[in-house]
C-alpha cells in the first residue's frame, strides 16, 4: 500500500512538472514562476527599446545572442543538474579547462608537441568533460558526498590542474577551423548561435519527450519515490553531471573560438551566471520542477538586461546591482511557488 501511495505521488508529480509552458498544451497550466520571467524579458525589451535607440537592431540582437551561448549552453546542462534536486559548481572549470585542452590537442602547445586533427582535438575535450562530471556524480551517488561539496571540491581541482598544465599562460595559434565555431557564421549568423539552437533543441527533446527526461523529474519531485517504482537514482545522479560536464566542456571550445586563444583565465566571472539563469527561468531549486524553455527565458533576460544596461553607459557596479534584484526576486517568487505547490 505505501509503495502505492508513493507511486500515485510520483505521478501527479510528474504531470504538474512535465509541462510544456509555452506550448498551446500548458497554457492552461502557466503559474507565476513560468509566466514571470517571461513577462520580465518583454518589459525589459520594451524599457531598453525605448531608452536605447540601437537595441532592436539587427546587429545588436545578434550580439545579444552571440554573448548569451556560452552561458546558454552551461545552463541546459545545469538544467538537468538542478531538475534532480542537485547543483553543480565545476561548470566554469571544466569550460577553462576544456578551452586549454582543445587548444593543446588542436596545436601540439603547451609541451604537447604533437597536434590533433580538429575533430579528434574537440571529441577529446568533451570526453574528459564528460569524465571530470562523470567522477563528480559517483562521489554524489556511491559516495554519498552532496554535489554542493563534490562539485566545489571538483572546481578547486580542475582549476589547479588548468594552471599546473597551462603554466598560467596563454596559447596562441588556434587552428582556424577551431575558432570557426566560436566566431564564424552561416548566413548571417554566428556560429556560435547556431551551437546553442541546436544543444537548446536537443535537450528540450530529451527532456520532456523521453523516459530518460521522466525520470529525471521524477527525482527530483521525490527521490524515495522513484526508487520505489524502479528508477536507478544513483545512475542517473551521475548522468546528469556527466552531461553538465560535457556541456561545459562545449562551452570551452566555443570559448575557445570566440576569443582566438586559450586562457586560464577564460571562466573568471562564470561559475554563477548559467546557475543563475536556471533560476531566473523559473526551474525550482528544490528539484522535480523547470524545463528547457524557462532555462531559455533566464538566459535571454540575463543577456537582455546585460546587454541594454551596457547600451546605457551604466558601470559593472550598476550592472551587478540590477542582476542581483532581479535574481533576489527570482528567487523568492521560485521559494514561494514551491512552498504554494507542496501546500
């Protein structure tokens, strides 16, 4: 019977959480937590549009795009990370040292001596991504160690590696066809763009139209639950960080090609934002509830806000202080939802 109950649970979990919000079937099953952001992205459109004459221009939505993929695609893979109940901190990290990596491999630097063609040099880099979320994810699931510390103790780490194999310094000559990813474009359109649209859609489908993606939810909605009906928690604990780490470890590359060189230094400033994002969505830090599309919305509104506040001349200070309100009140309106779903 109590195995029952927690199955009959899990399922009225899993169709509040699995729904498509901004698809004609979830419109009647929008809240706050999925409609605000998006409310806030068009205000703040608006606002920008009308204080800054060159906002809605072409090459400036370009821009704005081009500079949120890098975050973008960190936080489809936090998304999943975050879905489970979970959180990952290594992403800046793994992306640092995935650049480093591919610029080694693709040029033979950094003592190497011996380049890579650029696809071996990139499916390298995206398994030792893959490898560095895979070992975060056993020590959360065989180990017991929360991701909080496994993660922050992986981003300590990793970044000690980057600097022992960089020597703190840069390296030039990144092949073109490398740095065609981060800064070439097709039609008009930057690459980089057309990376994330296509890891956007990607992951959209994986989680909301395949078993994998119903369990992940399930999960998070109520973990005892899910083992109760079958689901091997422990493995998809670590599938989830495995491909947060493959994902950033894209990021790196991307990184990579957008700024022509490989620099330690390249993550500074990056560990939060994709996290941030998630939650500026509307994805629940308590697990079981967000979706690609609510990553989507924070990312974009993380990058309008950006993007407009610089058009404005306002300072890092004021920009700082602006992602911070609109975070707090994320955050609070994401607490509240949670606190109004469980009642």
């Amino acid at each position: 019977m109590a195995v029952s109950n927690k199955e009959s649970k899990l399922n009225q979990h899993l169709q509040r959480s699995s729904e498509v919000p901004l698809g004609s079937r979830g419109l009647r099953q929008l809240d706050m937590t999925t409609i605000g952001p998006l409310i806030g992205l068009f205000l703040i459109i608006i606002v920008f549009s009308i204080l800054a004459e060159s906002f809605l221009s072409v090459a400036n939505i370009l821009n704005i795009l081009r500079q949120s993929a890098i975050i973008g695609i960190m936080a489809i893979g936090v998304t999943f990370v975050i879905i489970t109940a979970e959180i990952d901190l290594s992403i800046a990290s793994i992306m640092t040292f995935s650049g480093l990596v591919a610029g080694a491999l693709s040029t033979g630097g950094f003592g190497l001596g011996v380049a890579l063609p650029v696809w071996l040099a990139i499916i390298c880099t995206l398994f030792i991504g893959a490898m560095v979320g895979a070992v975060s994810g056993f020590a959360n699931a065989k180990l017991k160690i929360p991701t909080f510390m496994a993660t922050l103790s992986m981003m300590f780490i990793v970044d000690g590696i980057s600097l022992w194999f960089s020597g703190a310094q840069p390296l030039y000559g990144i092949p073109d066809r490398l740095q065609w990813f981060g800064s070439g474009k097709v039609f008009g359109i930057p690459s980089i763009v057309l990376v994330f649209a296509v890891i956007f859609v990607i992951s959209h489908i994986i989680l909301s139209r395949t078993v994998f993606g119903r369990n992940v939810y399930a999960i998070g909605g109520n973990e005892e639950a899910a083992k109760m009906s079958g689901i091997n928690v422990a493995k998809y604990k670590v599938l989830v960080l495995t491909i947060s780490g493959i994902l950033a470890a894209l990021a790196g590359i991307l990184m990579l090609g957008r700024i022509g060189s490989a620099q330690v230094t390249a993550g500074v400033g990056l560990q939060l934002p994709p996290i941030a994002a998630v939650i500026l969505g509307g994805t629940s830090l308590f697990g079981g509830v967000g979706s690609m599309w609510r990553t989507l919305v924070g990312v974009l509104l993380m990058g309008v806000l950006v993007n407009g506040l610089n058009l404005l001349g306002v300072g890092s200070a004021g920009q700082n202080l602006a992602t911070g309100i609109v975070l707090f009140v994320a955050v609070a309106a994401n607490v509240m939802g949670s606190s109004k779903t469980k009642g």
